[in-house]
C-alpha cells in the first residue's frame, strides 16, 4: 500500500533529529543586514536574539525618554525571510513575532516573560535608564529574543523549504527600525530638549534550527510544497468615528490565524471597536461578536488577555481553505468614540499555507 502525504510528513517528523547551526554575529546600527541561510536539511524556525546597551543623554535637568508599548521588540522593523525560489515566507516584525509566539505558546508576557528566575536578566531585560542626575549620560542593558517560524510547527517540516537544493540561497533579510520618532511605531520618544539623544549599540545573533533524517527517510514533497507564510500588511484608512474599518485577506491561501494591532490616538486599543467580525464573500459573518463577548471568549480560551490592542482570529481548529471562499475579509466596526488622534494604524498579520505557482515539489526532491 502507498503511504499517504501525512503519512510520509509523520514518518519523517518521527524519524529527523533536530540540529542547529549559529550564523555569523551582525552589529546593530547598520540600519539592515542580512544572512545567507545554510544549505542543511529541512528548516523549522530560527531564535533572533539582540544583546546590546542603550545610552540616554540629558541635560542638567532630566527629559523623557519613553518607551512605545512593544519595546524593545521593535527594535527589529519588517524584515524578512525570502527562500530561494524567491518566495517571502515571513515579512514580519519583532512585535508581530512576539504575537504569535504568546498566540502559540499560551504565554510569555511581554512584560516580564521569565518571572523571577535567576537567568532571567541575562535573557530579557529592557529598562529605560534613568536620567542621570546633573545631566550627562546613562546607561543600561538590552536583552532580548524572537523566534522566527520556517515551518508551520517547530518539529515538523510541514510548510518549510529543502534548504539542500544545489542553486539559490535563502535568506533573512533584517531590518531596523529609526530608534526614535514621534509615535509608539518607533521603539524610544525623546522630548529632544532635555533628553537630548538616545543611542543603541549591541549584537544581533541568528540560531538556525532544522530536521535532519537519515537518508533513507522519505522526504514529505507534498508537505514542501506548501509555504508556510507569516506575513504583516498596515492600513490608515477607514480609522474614524463610526467606521467600518476593512481588511481584504489575499486569496489562494488556508487560513490558521489572523491577528490585528489596532492603534487609536497613538496608544493600542480596542476599546472604542462595537463589532468584531469575520466576513466570506465580502458580507457573509462567519464571526460577529460584541467587544465584550469577544474578550471574554478569548480569556476562558487562552487563559488570560491578549496584550493591548490586539484582536485574534484562531482557525486552527478548523482552517480556511481556498475551497470553502470567494474572498475572506476582517472587519471591525468603530463606535462614535473612536478618535484617530495623532497616530492610528490597523497591522494585519495572516499566518497561512499555501501552494505556490511553480514547481517546489521537484526543487524539494533535490534533498
């Protein structure tokens, strides 16, 4: 009897060990940089990590320097990862990643994701420093670290790439955000007049993690085919008083999650949104909850919040799949208090499979 596509993937995710390969150091400050991806087995996910200092400088009488809500994850702006059929798997930034690794994982709060144990500073830590008295500067570490999804689960190379094909290189294609400016998008605002300036220096380093079978192991082709796709788009339209504000999802994909970080005033809320809902077809509701419905859902599911701002449609349980939908859209209807306010922006984030125009089975077989 022949094995099945699933059956192959299970035999294969049973048979691979995990290994890792740690990529050559980058200095942050370059503004990018990127990182040709080794040609070894069957990629799952990759740990970004950033170790540096940041340094405050004020006059005599100490200024503010404020750190937007998703510090120092933004520290990393939209970067991405780009196979080598030329494929964007991921166009993500470090704030959308810590999002769907709390999504997956049921946990690790932004604020203090390693509680009180003793290696915890040595893997986050991210305090403003205080303003040094008199004026001058001031210092203080900067640790952190996000995990970048390849494959649709950690150890499984559904959704991922033989990274052992003879031509072309993937790469991940970093990209820093401005330190500072005016709004929560940059990571630190400074007055400019008594905080004068704020700097980072530091150390991006990049861990590749992949599955390596024996060789007489099937590779799952059918499970290569598909791309596993994290991938972020941001809209200013429709952010008003008593707007329908839409978010149209590119189709010809399955759909697992949806996640939106919605900005109102230049802080992330979801307060002033009445309806949350998930349209086929462009009118269809297959999801219409009231706000507080929907928080209420979400904390008897997940077992506690969502961070400020972010609202989350889960389909892993059961997937959208390009058979079952004309067009698939995210809408969230804005009550009469909504107010744009200097800075307001809606971040959609799709994690999804997919199956590319081109051939990726046979490029897999060159594993």
């Amino acid at each position: 009897m022949t094995a099945s596509p699933a059956q192959i993937l299970a035999a294969f995710d049973a048979a691979a060990t995990e290994r890792s390969i740690n990529q050559p150091s980058k200095a942050y400050g370059a503004g990018a940089c990127t990182w040709d991806l080794p040609h070894a087995g069957i990629p799952t996910y990759m740990v970004l990590t950033f170790n540096g200092t940041l340094t405050r400088t004020d006059g005599a009488t100490g200024g503010t320097c404020a750190a937007s809500p998703y510090w120092p994850f933004n520290v990393l702006g939209p970067s991405s990862l780009v196979d080598y059929a030329g494929i964007t798997r991921i166009f993500a930034d470090g704030w959308d990643l810590e999002l769907m690794e709390i999504v997956k994982n049921f946990g690790a709060f932004p604020d203090d994701p390693y509680g009180s144990l003793a290696y915890a500073p040595n893997i986050f830590t991210a305090a403003i420093p205080v303003a040094k008295a008199g004026g001058g500067t001031a210092s203080a570490p900067v640790i952190f670290g996000l995990i970048i999804p390849v494959s649709y689960m950690k150890a499984s190379a559904l959704g991922s790439y033989a990274a052992t094909v003879p031509d072309g290189t993937a790469q991940y294609q970093l990209h820093e955000n401005v330190l500072t400016g005016p709004t929560i998008a940059s990571p630190l605002t400074i007055d400019g007049v008594n905080c004068t300036a704020a700097s980072l220096s530091g150390t991006w380093n990049l861990t590749y993690y992949f599955l390596d079978a024996p060789n007489t192991v099937q590779i799952p082709l059918q499970a290569l085919a598909q791309v596993h796709e994290l991938y972020r788009q941001q809209s200013t339209e429709n952010l008003a008083a008593g707007a329908n504000n839409i978010s149209d999802l590119l189709t010809g994909r399955t759909y697992y999650r949806v996640l939106q970080n919605i900005v109102e005033g230049n802080a992330p809320s979801i307060f002033h949104v009445a309806n949350i809902q998930f349209l086929i077809d462009s009118s269809t509701p297959a999801l219409d909850e009231y706000l507080a419905a929907y928080l209420v859902r979400i904390r008897n599911e997940y077992g506690r919040d969502m961070p400020a701002g972010v609202i989350l449609r889960d389909f892993t349980a059961k997937p959208w799949t390009p058979d079952s939908y004309g067009s698939l859209t995210a809408r969230n209807i804005l009550n009469g208090s909504f107010s744009a306010g200097s800075y307001a922006n809606v971040v959609t984030l799709r994690e999804c499979l997919y199956v590319p125009a081109g051939n990726l089975v046979q490029m897999g077989a060159g594993a």
